[in-house]
C-alpha cells in the first residue's frame, strides 16, 4: 500500500506542480499583454484578437527617398545692395528728424537735416573759387587771343593757363563735395545759400537703427541710421572645411528658428565660400529665401539650418517597427500565421539613416515585419 500511495503521489504533485506554474504564467501576464509565448529561439506567439486589439501592423519596408543633410548655423541677413549705415561727411546739429526706427522710406528719402558752420563755410568757399574761376577763365582766354596774333608773350599765355587750370580744379573739387552732401552747386552759383543739409537714404527699406535726438551733435563717418530691404533678406550660413566638397549652387536648404524648430522654411543655395577661416575652419555660404516667407523675418534673426547634397530612393520602416539594443537593432517578423495566432522571430537588421520618423533597411530580404507595436510586443517578453 505504501508503493501504491507513492506511485499515485508523484504523478499527482507533477500535475499540481504543471497547473502552479501555469497559473504563475498567467497571473504575471496580466500585468502587460495576456498570453504572449516566449520560446529560447527569440519567437513570440500572440493571438489574432491580442494582435487586432493592439492595432498591429504587418508589411514590407517601403521606398521612401532619404536626403543626406550637412548642418549648418547662421544668420538672416539683407543683401549688400539692399542695405545702409547712413553716416554724414560733414559734422553738424541735428535740426529735424523725419522717420523712427521701424517706418518703411523710399531711396532719396530725408531722413533727417544737419546745420553747421562748416556747411556754409563749404558754400562761401565754393562761391568764392567760382567767381574767381571766371577771371581765370577770362585772362586766360584774353592772353590766348594776344598769344594767338603774336603779340603776347608765351611765358604770360602760360602763367595764365595754369592759374585758370588751379582754378578749375579747385572748383570742381568743392563741388564733388557739395553733391557727396547732397547740396546743389547749382543753387550756389546763383548767389544762394542753402542753411542745412538733408541726408538721405540710398536704399528704399525699413530704419533698423536710429540714434538721433534733436540736438545732437553729429561726427563725421559715424552710423546714425541703419536702413534695410526686408524685402531682400538672404541667409549666411557658417560650415566646416570638410563639407565644402559636398556643396553646389541651387541645393536646397530647410532652416528653422529656435525657438520654432517644428516649423520649416525653405531657401536655396545661391553662393559658396572659396576662403576659410583660419581661426574657426569654417566658410560662408549664402542662401536665397523663398519669396512667401521674406516678410516673416527680419534683419540678424539666428537661424539652425540644413543643406540637402543628394537625395536617393530606399527600403524604410517606421522607427518603432526597429527594437533598440546597445549593440544592433532588431525588427521581428512574421513566420507563421494560423488561424488562431500568429508567431514572431526577432531578428537582426542592418538600418542606414533616420530621417522623419523612418530608418532605413539595408537588409533586402527582410519582409513581413511588425511595423506596428514591436517595442511593446518585444519589451513584454
């Protein structure tokens, strides 16, 4: 009886013990995905409600065109041509101001008016050299005529010819510096005198910079205004050495803000650098913006920027079909379908570049890969 009882004991205890266990399974799946099957072999079943209930998703990787980017820093800019340090030539009190920072002018516009000593010593000068220059001229053309019928002396005709020839120079010098100050000559050899002097802008555009009070007391070649065409904003970019082989006009570029790095913009390469500097090892590059974005921006913003070199055509799966370990990744794919359930097998995958939200597959032979719910599938095991 003793053997009896032990014989019938043992397949007893292995039944509980199985049932323990099962019920151990079952009860610490039930704090993830109920039901998930495990094997050595890295293979995991699920059944076909589990997999509908998770929204998962099976397919091939995709064509999808991948752009290789080169990262570059920079600024939004106006253009030489399209932009003004006004300064004056002459110093003088600021007598009027006709526009503040952030109004639009037109090129020959006034943008405020200087009065000086100076300005009208300038004019006197040039009235005097004028007056004069007309004697000059007179002599001159008197001693030529005496020159001429051979009864003036020839050392008189040429004492006479290089004063009306100092002459001339001399006014036509005053007079180079009464237009660089945008003041007629005209009005002076009439017998006028103008009591300022407007300075204006050579650019249509917005004032940027205006540091002027009624007053004050100007300095010669000393910016007093700032004028820009917003509407002829460009980008300069800053770009190591090493990308300069990969760079051609008419690529495109894709910037952002930073404080809008969701949201694109769009310009194209329009100049490359041909010197580098020796301090930071980096070129210029300039961009052309699109023509709807210009009036977005304005002059100095810093801007994070992406120039496209090549775009090619390759197999890509979304990013969470991938599942992420320090050394490689891994895709799991589908290797066997019934009627009830459905098996996985996690595999290597050699992957290229993320871009968008998708990474490239280099494998060409991997397909039927969960494109949809791997990680959380996988991270259950």
């Amino acid at each position: 009886m003793k053997f009896s009882f032990l014989i019938i004991s043992i397949p007893a205890l292995l039944f509980f013990n199985s049932c323990h266990m099962g019920a151990g399974e079952e009860g610490s799946s039930t704090s993830g995905q109920e039901g998930f099957l495990t094997d050595e072999a890295g293979e995991i079943s699920i059944s076909r409600e589990q997999f509908e209930s998770m929204h998962m998703e099976i397919g091939d990787p995709a064509p999808m065109m991948f752009s290789n980017l080169v990262s570059a820093n920079g600024y939004i800019e106006a253009s030489p041509r399209a932009s003004a340090k006004i300064s004056t030539l002459i110093s003088g009190r600021v007598r009027q101001i006709h526009c503040s920072s952030g109004d639009y002018v037109k090129r020959g516009q006034t943008l405020f008016s200087l009065e000086s000593h100076e300005i009208i010593l300038l004019q006197q000068s040039y009235a005097e050299a004028y007056q004069r220059l007309k004697l000059l001229k007179a002599d001159f053309e008197r001693m030529q005529t005496l020159l001429d019928e051979k009864i003036g002396a020839r050392k008189d005709f040429l004492k006479a010819e290089s004063e009306y020839r100092r002459g001339q120079a001399e006014v036509e010098g005053l007079k180079a510096r009464l237009k660089m100050i945008h003041i007629d000559p005209a009005i002076i050899e009439n017998g006028q005198i103008v009591p300022y002097l407007e300075v204006k802008t050579p650019v249509s555009g917005t004032v940027t910079l205006q540091e002027l009070v009624l007053g004050q007391h100007v300095i010669p070649m000393e910016t007093c205004m700032e004028v820009v065409d917003v509407n002829k904003l460009r980008l300069r970019l800053e770009l190591f050495e090493k990308s300069i082989s990969d760079l051609m006009v008419g690529q495109e570029v894709n910037f952002s803000l930073p404080d809008q790095p969701e949201r694109e913009f769009k310009a194209t390469l329009s100049h490359i650098g041909k010197s580098v500097s020796r301090e930071s090892r980096t070129f210029e590059c300039f961009a052309e913006l699109g023509t709807d974005d210009k009036e977005l921006f304005v002059n100095n913003m810093y801007v994070e920027a992406r120039i496209i070199t090549c775009e090619r055509e390759a197999r890509a799966v979304p990013e969470e079909a991938l599942i992420r370990e320090p050394e490689r990744d891994f895709v799991l794919i589908l290797i066997q379908e019934e009627a009830g359930g459905m098996t996985f097998r996690k595999v290597p995958a050699q992957t290229g570049v993320t871009r968008q939200g998708h990474t490239e597959i280099l494998d060409s032979s991997l397909s039927s890969i969960l494109l949809e719910g791997a990680y959380n599938l996988w991270a259950e095991e």
